[in-house]
C-alpha cells in the first residue's frame, strides 16, 4: 500500500465543472503539497498546507489532519488546467522525508 | 527573476559514462532540492540542501549518485558511471526559507537524462 494515495488517478470534465480531486495518507505529516505538472512537464508548486484550508484564484485545497485527507477543488474549470495534480507529503518522524502520490491526470474538455 | 535555471536540457549519454547536471537557484533562496521522474516511479526526492548543507541524502539510489553546492549560487548532481536504468527527468528546484518543509517551492524546467 502507497504511503500516499490520489483519486481519481484519471479525470476528464468538461469545461465549467467543478473538480476534486483527493489525497490520503497513511504517515504522520508535517506538511503537505499540491504540485501541478503541465502537459510540457514543467512543475508549478500550488499550495503548501499543514492545516485549514488555502484559496487562489479558482484553486481550493483543504487539509483534515485526523482524517490524513486532503483535497484540491477546483471551481470553474478550464481546459487550461488541463494537467497532472501530485499530491506530496514530508513525513513528521523522518523530518525529511518526502513522498509523492503517483499524480491525478485531469483532462479538461472545451 | 530568471527562475530556477538548469542544464543541459537535454543529455543523451552512453552507458558508463560521467554526467554532471547543473541547477542555479533562485538568488536568494536558502533551500535547494534534486528530484528524479520517472515513469516507473514517479517523483522522487534526491537530496535537499540548506544554506549549502546537505540535510538530507536518503533518496540518493545509490554510490554512483552525487551532488554538491559549492555555493548559494549553483549546485551539481553528478552520476558516474551512469546506467541506462538513470534514465530520467531531473528536477531543481529552490525555495527562500531555510525551514524547507514548509516553503513554496519553485522548479526548474528539468534536464531530460537519456542513457543509451
């Protein structure tokens, strides 16, 4: 089992949806990340979260640290944000360790 | 800012050969971070530096793999000899606070490692 887990692993919505996309982890954080890679490969850090909630633009991402859940909402898609989401976090008892869930591939139709 | 700058871009190699890849951090920025992608494995996290320091170097797979941060300015990852199995994306990236963990990152756009 994946100490980092995403769903969906593939997404297609159609443009103006609304989209979550949710991250589960088994491992104790300190942290957690939301990266986006573009169809290009370039990697875009979007929020870091410990705790609550972080908003920009139309991007959401909530953290439930007893729950060792997060999500990032998205409002309003486009098909430019079209892209792989990773989720990411740094384990607290290793204090350096970083881990990565395999990516959520959303496909945005016009 | 020019952003987290990387190269070559693209390095295609034959086995058992030395390849040095070079990151220029945002100016600035106290944290420096290597990480491999692949297909197989996804992202993965080399090492990371603070102030130059190497804090950690877990996820360096093996003897073969180095890296280096001579200064606030550049670091090097080094593979020799390499393999076709390190065949990859290399990522840099930096961030500004010297408590790494809980700093925005900024990427740079990855060297593409063909090892033939």
């Amino acid at each position: 089992k994946n100490e980092v887990e995403q769903s969906p692993q593939n997404l297609t919505a159609q443009e103006g949806e609304f989209i979550t996309i949710n991250c589960s982890y088994s491992v104790g954080i300190s942290a957690l990340h939301w990266l986006q890679q573009h169809p290009g490969g370039g990697i875009v850090s979007l929020f870091m979260l410990s705790s609550g909630k972080k908003k920009h633009g139309r991007l959401i991402a909530t953290i439930n640290i007893q729950e060792k859940h997060s999500s990032l909402h998205i409002t309003a898609s486009h098909p430019r944000d079209s892209a792989v989401y990773i989720c990411a976090v740094w384990e607290e008892t290793s204090g350096s360790r970083l881990t990565f869930g395999e990516g959520t591939q959303l496909t945005v139709n016009p | 800012d020019a952003g987290v700058i990387q190269s070559p871009r693209h390095e295609v190699t034959e086995m058992g050969q030395e390849v040095t890849l070079r990151c220029k951090p945002i100016s600035g920025h106290n944290s420096l971070f290597w990480y491999r992608q692949t297909m197989m494995r996804g992202l993965e996290l080399l090492i990371y530096f603070n102030n130059n320091v190497p804090i950690d170097d877990s996820g360096m797979p093996e003897d073969r793999f180095s890296a280096k941060m001579p200064n606030a300015s550049f670091s090097t990852l080094k593979i020799q000899p390499s393999e076709p199995r390190d065949s990859a994306v290399y990522f840099c990236a930096s961030s500004l606070l010297r408590v790494s963990q809980t700093d925005t990152q900024y990427f740079g756009p990855g060297t593409r490692l063909t090892v033939l």
